[in-house]
C-alpha cells in the first residue's frame, strides 16, 4: 500500500515566524511532488510543485525534496494569519494519480 | 485561470437512491479524475479517465460507482446505490497530459453528498 504521511498537527506559530510542514512516502517510484493547501470546505489548491533533490522557492514558500530519504518538506517564511489551513502532501508516479497525506493543520497566531 | 466546473455543489439523497455527479472539465483537457474527501479524512483517489475509457481505479471505486463522458464536455460519477458512508466531499479534476513534469491539475470546487 502506497503511502504519505504527515503529522496532522495543529502546528501553531506566531505571526512572521517561519512555518515547518513535513511529509514521508513510502513509494521510491514517486516521480512527483506537491503541495496543496486547502481551506475547510474548499478544493485542495496547489501551492508548489517538486521533481528533483534540493530546494525549489516559490515567493515565500520553500519546497524541499529528498528522495533517498523519501522526504519533502514546505517552509512558508514569515508565515501569515491567512496562511492558517490544512496542507497537504501528495505524491503521484507516472500515471498521474495523487497520493495524499491526511494534511497537517497549520494556525499562525496574530 | 480556466476552471473546472462541479454541480451541484451540495446533493443530499436518501440510502439506496442513485446519484449523479456532474463535472466540466477544462475543454482542452484530456485526463479526467474522481477523488473524494470523507470529512475530516485524506482526498482520496478514486479513478481517472482517458480516451473514453477507466485507465486506473482505486478499491474504492467498486461495481456501485461508475463514470462516463457521455457529450465530450460532461464528465459523471454515478453511484448506484449510495450508502451512508458515501458521504464525502467529491472532487473532479482535469489535466491535459497524464502526469508530466510542470503539469498542474485543476480541481473544480467540489459536491457536498450526504446520504440519509
């Protein structure tokens, strides 16, 4: 069973500081990463894209990719109140299907 | 940005009725999926769609659930029979290639079914 695991949270920070999300996958064919932010009752909405090692920035998010480790992790810089959502980790092979993780819950603190 | 379309946005049945779900995808998209989030769960997949025809289900998409493109613009989830855990959050999504790299999948805003 393919899988992707995110702790659920709430992680909680304070405004400005520096947001922390993690997520493991268990499939080492994973060709693909990415993450969605989804607000209660929305549609995921993608935030960042990942296909190789290393870091990729987008703005104030930071992806960062590992696949030795099979680890992908979002740093979202000076983290804001509308930031406060559930983000979630999914990762697809060469058909094109998402994996999701369960999201972690994210809440920055004004 | 274009955009996928669902309807309705919210579908309440009764146990053992049929339902159908409706999905516009993006017209010039060519790979269609159903995915569905049970509240407080993970999105899960259910299946994609491709040149007419089911291309990867998951365990989820049993003999009770069933998609078509029946005009070349509409792209359905049937379910036959709902059952009270079908309730869920579904989403229906699009691309226009099946899984290259920097290809973005649109998701459309979601049906809200709840089975009584």
């Amino acid at each position: 069973q393919k899988e992707v695991e995110q702790n659920s949270g709430p992680l909680s920070v304070p405004e400005g500081a520096i947001a922390s999300l993690n997520c493991t996958y268990s499939d080492r064919v994973s060709q693909s990463f990415f993450w969605y932010r989804q607000y209660s009752g929305k549609s995921p909405e993608l935030i960042m894209s990942i296909y190789s090692n290393g870091d990729k920035e987008d703005g104030r998010f930071t992806a960062q990719l590992n696949k030795a480790s099979q680890y992908v992790s979002l740093l979202i810089r000076d983290s804001q109140p509308s930031d406060s959502a559930t983000y979630l980790c999914a990762v697809s092979g060469n058909t094109g299907k998402l994996i999701f993780g369960q999201g972690t819950t994210l809440q920055v603190k004004p | 940005e274009p955009e996928v379309t669902q309807t309705p946005s919210h579908q309440v049945t009764q146990m053992g009725q049929e339902v159908i779900l409706r999905c516009v995808p993006i017209s010039n998209h060519l790979y269609f999926y159903w995915y569905r989030q049970i509240l407080g769960q993970k999105v899960e997949f259910l299946v994609s769609f491709y040149n007419n025809e089911i291309s990867e289900k998951s365990e989820i998409f049993d003999d009770q659930f069933s998609v078509e493109r029946p005009d070349g613009s509409n792209f359905t989830l049937k379910i036959r029979s709902t059952k009270l855990e079908d309730s869920a959050m579904y989403f229906c999504a699009s691309r226009m290639l099946r899984g290259a790299t920097n290809e973005k999948l649109f998701f459309g805003s979601g049906t809200q079914l709840s089975v009584l």
